[in-house]
C-alpha cells in the first residue's frame, strides 16, 4: 500500500518525501480535531473508579 502510494506522488524523492510527511501530518492533524473527540465518548475509559483508602 505504501509503495503505491509513493509511486503515484508527483515529483522526485525529495519532493515525494514533503508531500508524504504532510499527507501524515494532515492525517493526524484530522484525526486530532474531528475522529477521536467524536469517538471519545463512546469509548469506555472514562468510567473508571478509584477507590479510597487501601489495603493496609
């Protein structure tokens, strides 16, 4: 998969090397702003309980 994505980018290796590093960097940049604020609360790890006190 990742070698055809490098075939198919414009440009010579450098070039295909800005590109690919701001392709990654778009990819988590969406995944930060919009995917896991959205799948935040259906995930369970905010229902976690501590309990005081402890064995001793």
């Amino acid at each position: 998969m990742y070698g055809w994505i490098w075939r198919h980018l414009p440009g010579n290796t450098p070039i295909r090397a800005v590109i690919a590093l701001l392709l990654v960097l778009g990819i988590v940049y969406v995944l930060f702003q919009y995917v896991f604020p959205w799948a935040e609360p259906l995930l369970p790890f905010g229902n976690v309980t501590v309990d005081e006190g402890g064995t001793g």
